[in-house]
C-alpha cells in the first residue's frame, strides 16, 4: 500500500531518473518495510517552472508524500525520512531548503491493495 507520491518542477528529473529513483524507493521501503515489492507504488507529478516556491521565491523545489499504513512507531518513521530524503536530494540535487517531505497515515482498515482490505501494519 505504501504509495510515494514525488512532485517536481517539469525538467529535474527525466524519465530514466525518475525510474532509477523508483527502483531505489521500491527497493527502500519493500526492504525496510518487509512488505511485498509490488504493494510499493510511486507517483511523480511535475509542474511548470515558475509555479514552485520556497519562501516565497521562485525555486524548483522538491516534495515527496508518502501515504502509509498506520502503526509504525515514530522511531521507525524518522528513520525511513531520512532515507528517503537522501535518495531524493541525490536525485533531484535540490537543496535542503527546497525540499519537503511527509508521511500520511491511514488505518489498513481504510485501504484497499490487489483488491483485498488491508491487513494491519506490524509495529516496529
């Protein structure tokens, strides 16, 4: 259920970056999450330049969401943000002050993977 969605300005990435940085996400949190490689799902959006801003600046800035399932602990999470956040600033070269990431939660009762209601994260 894990789904990643990367937002950049048109440009940042084409499309063999975006597929290395898909692989290395899969790769990331199949493994870190002990979850199945395909329930790993990545999204990228681009927009136009000029329509990204940091303090309120022009600037080609970064973001990754990322929608998981409930009952990770806090320790586990910032430790997934920190790998994450390496592999996107390694990708895009954008710098700290232009890139944001988060993580969204929503309970395994609430989303559906294959067709099937999913089963409750293992805490860690």
């Amino acid at each position: 259920m894990p789904l990643y969605t990367v937002t950049t300005q048109t440009g940042v990435l084409d499309g063999t970056a975006k597929a290395k940085l898909a692989r290395e996400l899969t790769t990331l949190h199949a493994d870190y999450a002990a979850v199945p490689r395909n329930w790993v799902h990545i999204v990228f959006q681009d927009y136009a330049p000029g329509s990204g801003f940091s303090a309120g600046e022009a600037a080609a800035s970064a973001a990754l969401t990322l929608l998981i399932r409930t009952g990770r602990s806090p320790e586990y999470k910032r430790e997934l943000l920190k790998r994450i956040w390496k592999l996107l600033q390694e990708a895009t070269s954008a710098p700290d002050d232009q890139i944001v990431i988060g993580i969204n939660e929503v309970p395994a009762s609430q989303a559906m993977e294959m067709g099937q209601v999913m089963p409750e994260a293992e805490a860690s």
